[in-house]
C-alpha cells in the first residue's frame, strides 16, 4: 500500500536532510532557514521530522512516489537532468507543452534538486487506461526532450543511455563525443561481443 502524503494543497514539496558538525546545531540552523523561507514567501509551510521514526516516514512518502505512478501507469516517463537553475522554468514550460497535445494529460514530476535530475512522468486522464494514449507517447516524448536539450539538459540521467535511448544519444548528443566514444569502443571490443547495443546503436 502506498501511504498518503500530509494533506497539503501545494504545487512543489521539497524534502530536506540536514547535517552538521556539531549535530546539536542543525535543529537552529534548519529553523533559521524554514522561518526566513516562510516569511520570504518562499515556502507555506514546513513538517520538521523530531525523531528517526518520523524521518523514515517523511523519505517512505518520496521512495513511495514511483510505485504510486505504477499503480496509475504513465504515458511516457523521462529521467532527464537540467541545469538546477533551469529546473523551475523546465517544468512551467513543459507543463504547457504537454497540454499542447492534449490538455487532459496529467503530469508528476520529481528529483534530486541539487543535481538537477528530474523523472518527468506523463499520465492519461483519471480512469483512461494508459493504451489509450500510444499514438501521441513519441510526440510526448520528444516534446520532453527537446524541451530538456533546448535548456542545456539531458534526456539521460541517473539511469543513463542503456539500450532504449541510443537513438536519443545520437539525436541530442555531441557528434565529436559520440564519434569519440564509438572509436574507444571499436578499439577495445573490435569484435563488438561486449553488450552489443548499449549506449551506442549497432552500425
């Protein structure tokens, strides 16, 4: 059973693990942040975890977020990664690009904001099965992408080319890199027997 986050009606929610040397000093320090962030407008409202029962219940609801999108089956899911700057404008720009092909599309949408790594996920509407949907998943997912290259990003991230995207690498990657990564790969496997197909298509 997936459990059910606080009742907060918000359109962002950010998870924070704090530490410091001395660990006496992170209670202080962390509501110095939250109070400057509340009264700057920057945040609504903050939960702080008082003990480890609690901050295991707090990272439960963010390891619970991909099975939750399991249960409802995605459209189209993405793990790409953008410049943490570009994070904010990524997200209202995809929003309108991904109602551009059909406003009813839903859209989750969660990461590691110190790094820049986003899985953008796309869902049918409440109670349309996700089949429904497969004529527009390669418009949806090159709206993404594009989107993410055109912000300096990268459509491979934390789970990075593998076999499904190297026709992405080839659309989106550095020429010279991947000419470069091909000639290594040629010069250590000539006989191409070492997981043929991944990262780089087969010629």
């Amino acid at each position: 059973q997936v459990p059910r986050p606080p009742a907060m009606d918000s359109e962002w929610f950010v998870l924070i693990e704090a530490a410091d040397a001395p660990a006496a000093q992170v209670p202080a320090r962390l509501e110095s942040v939250l109070e400057s962030a509340l009264e700057g407008g920057l945040a609504t409202d903050a939960l702080v975890a008082q003990n480890e029962g609690q901050r295991a219940v707090f990272w439960g609801l963010r390891e619970s977020i991909p099975a939750a999108n399991r249960l409802i089956g995605a459209i189209s899911s993405h793990d790409i990664s953008l410049p943490p700057s570009r994070l904010v404008e990524f997200v209202e720009r995809g929003r309108a690009a991904v109602a551009g092909i059909d406003p009813a599309l839903r859209i989750n949408c969660f990461g590691h904001l110190g790094d820049g790594n986003l899985h953008y996920n796309v869902f049918p509407p409440p109670g349309q099965p996700k089949g429904a949907y497969d004529p527009i998943r390669e418009a949806v997912k090159t709206t993404v992408h594009d989107l993410a290259a055109s912000l300096g990003g990268s459509v491979g991230a934390e789970h990075g080319v593998g076999r499904l995207k190297t026709g992405d690498l080839l659309r989106y990657g550095d020429p010279g890199s991947v000419l470069a990564m091909r000639r290594i790969k040629n010069a250590l496997d000539p006989q191409g027997i070492l997981n043929p197909g991944a990262v780089l298509a087969e010629p």
